[in-house]
C-alpha cells in the first residue's frame, strides 16, 4: 500500500512559484519510485497572501500546515511590500510558521559538488571534500529575549537578553548528536563558554547528554575559533551545533564555502516528524517571473523532506544523486553557466533532474 503523505505547498513570491513547481515535480516522480501518494495542499504565504487577505501568514495557511506530515515553502518578500510596518511584512510569516509548528531545529548543509568548486571564494584544495551540516537552534537565546531600550542620564541605553533553558538545548543538542548518527559520527558544539554564562550551561547540557551517544565523537569549540576553523579547514567538521545567533552567522559563512546560493537547502524541525523544508535564498525578485531561477536548492530540500520528515533515506539520497548527474553531464541554469556549458530554463532543470531519478 503506498504510504500517504500530506505536504503542505507554500510558494511565496518572487521566483518561489517557479522552483516551488519542479520541486513538486520531483516528488510525484519520487511518489512513483519508492511507493508514497502525496497529496499536495496550496497555501498562501508572504507578499502573496498580503495582497489576498491583508496577513502574511493567514490562519488558513497555518491551519493547514498544522495538519501536513511536511511544508514546503519557495520564498517570501520583495520591492512590493517593503515599506510595509514590521507586522505586515512578508518575512514576519517565517517567524511565524516556525513559532507556530514549534521547529527549534534549523539545519542548513554546505557540501560543494565538484563540478562547482571553483564558485567558492576560497582554495580548490580548502573546499575539496567539505560536507558539514549546521544545526542551529531556532526558538530561543538573543533574538527572543526580552529587550529594552531606554533614556538615561549617560545617554541611550538599548539592551538584549539572552536567555535558555536546560531543556531548549538539551533538545537541540539530541538532535545534533541524532544526525550525526546518520551521517560521519561527529559533533562540534560551538560555544563562548570563556564569556558567557549560557554558554557555560550550554556546554554542561552537551557533556550531560554525550555519553548517550557513546559511537559519536564530541568536540567543543569557541565561536572565535570555528569562525576561522570553517575557512581554514572545513573539510573537518560533520555535525555543528549553537545556538540561536551564532548559528545564524556561521550558517551564512558555511554558505558560502559552496560559492552559489541557488544550491544551498534548509530543514527546520521540531519533535515529531513534521518539518519545513525551504530553499536558504529569498525570492530573487530581480529574476522573478524568467523562468531562469535556479531550483536546485529547493529539489535539495524535498531530498531532506524525505530523508528527515519522512525517514526515507534512499528517496533522499536519489533524488541527490540526480542533481549530481545533472551538474556532471554539463547543464546549468543561467546563474552557474559558463561558455562550456548548457543553459537550461527553470522548467527545464526540473525536467532533467526527473530524467535522472533512479533508485
Ligand atoms: P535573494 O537570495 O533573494 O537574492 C540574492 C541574489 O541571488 C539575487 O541576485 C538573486 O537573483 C540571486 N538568487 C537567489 N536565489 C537564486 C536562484 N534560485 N537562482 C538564481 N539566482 C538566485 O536575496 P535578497 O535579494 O537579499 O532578497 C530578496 C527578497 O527575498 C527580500 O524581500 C528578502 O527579504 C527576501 N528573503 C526571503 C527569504 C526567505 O523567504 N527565506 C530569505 C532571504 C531573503
């Protein structure tokens, strides 16, 4: 019997509607292959939903996402919205699903495909091999803390407060130590324990819960450090665990280690097996409506779809490997082509890469 699955489908704006599409694509093919019936649920969301209901994120999208075993989301955003107040902004609905599905997991995977490597701003010999992923706490620390900002004699005083508690990293850290089960068995968990006194608490928590996972090696590193460890030799990490904000800057920095921001995807996950799973560019709206975006981050997302919502990891691995025959066989979209290459449209990638699925 064909396993059921209901994915909620939130494109967005800008280009999301178009890679949001062969993503799609790909999962019927996926259906077929490896024994699933989707059924596809579509949501407005961001600038999109603004213009139809006056919410970027309207209850009817969140109820329906609520009930998915998956959300796919393109992007939201663009030049249309962006003088709107902060509460009808398009981007105030990423915070706002996240909060809502309770995903306190952000997992964002760099490893560079060969044919790419010369994109990345770093050596060929530095980027040859990376394959990291970086699991960053989402719900929690500096940007939920409470803050204040007042008068005082000595001038304006703005403060942030970072808070957490035991349980929000005891959380992430089993999920960091869990992927790496999946994956080489190693974990650095990235801390400023030298400082600060959540860092310290942190860094408790993950020696507390290491000896659970007795076959995953544990490394502890100070932020300083893993900033110029992940341009000098990321080829050494697996698994990075941090928190809320140091995690939103090494995330970026780890990007760009693959020197193309049409490759990069993204998973957050809460308990359970629900998960979002988007893209980790916006929606390009100076490229908007060509059809000469590239989809390849959002087909990567739909691999982590399967693999982490869905526990199927040869959907997953599949669906990668036909990106890979693609990028080998020469085809590019029009942000990665060179002379040597072939330039294909949006509609067109999705197409090839479904040609390419094999189990
Ligand atoms: P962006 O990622 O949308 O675009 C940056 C550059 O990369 C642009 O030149 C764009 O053409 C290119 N690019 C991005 N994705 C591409 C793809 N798949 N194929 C080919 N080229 C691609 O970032 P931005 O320009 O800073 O932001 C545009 C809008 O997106 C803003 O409104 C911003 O708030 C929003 N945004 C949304 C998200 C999200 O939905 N998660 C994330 C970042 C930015």
């Amino acid at each position: 019997m064909a396993k059921e699955k209901q994915i909620a489908v939130l494109p967005g704006d800008g280009i999301g509607p178009e890679i949001v599409d062969e993503a799609v694509k790909v999962l019927k093919r996926v259906a077929r292959m490896f024994g699933y019936s989707f059924t596809f649920q579509y949501g407005l969301i961001g600038g999109a939903a603004l213009d139809e209901t006056g919410q970027p994120l309207p209850e009817e999208t969140l109820h329906m996402s609520q009930k998915a075993d998956a959300v796919l989301l393109g992007a939201v955003g663009g030049p249309k919205w962006d003088d709107n107040p902060g509460d009808l902004r398009p981007e105030k609905a990423l915070l706002g699903i996240r909060k809502a599905l309770q995903l306190y997991a952000n997992l964002r995977p760099a490893a560079p495909h060969e044919q790419l490597i010369h994109n990345s701003t770093l050596k060929e010999e530095t980027v040859r091999g990376v394959d990291l992923i970086v699991v960053r706490e989402l719900t929690g620390g500096l940007y939920f803390g409470e803050k204040k900002r007042e008068r005082t004699e000595d001038g304006e005083v703005a403060v942030d407060t970072l808070v957490y508690h035991e349980h929000e990293i005891e959380r992430i850290v089993r999920k960091a130590f869990e992927i790496a089960r999946l994956r080489r068995k190693r974990v650095t968990s990235v801390d400023k324990a030298n400082v600060l006194e959540s860092s310290r608490l942190w860094r408790s928590v993950v020696e507390r819960v290491a000896p659970d996972y007795p076959d995953v090696t544990l490394e502890h590193m100070l932020v300083d450090n893993c900033a110029m460890q992940l341009v000098r030799r990321p080829a050494s990490f697996d698994v990075i665990v941090t928190e809320n904000m140091f995690g939103d800057i090494l995330s970026d920095e780890a990007a760009i280690l693959t020197g193309s921001i049409g490759m990069l995807p993204s998973a957050s996950l809460g308990d359970g097996n629900i998960g979002l799973y988007e893209p980790v560019h916006g929606s390009a709206p100076d490229i908007a409506g060509q059809g000469i975006a590239n989809p390849i981050a959002t087909v990567l997302s739909v691999a982590m779809m399967m693999k982490y919502s869905f526990g199927d990891e040869e959907a997953a691995r599949a669906i990668e490997q036909a990106v890979h025959k693609v990028l080998d066989a020469g085809y590019r979209t029009a942000d990665l082509a060179g002379d040597e290459h072939t330039t294909l449209t949006t509609a067109e990638y999705g197409d090839k890469i479904v040609d390419m699925l094999e189990k």
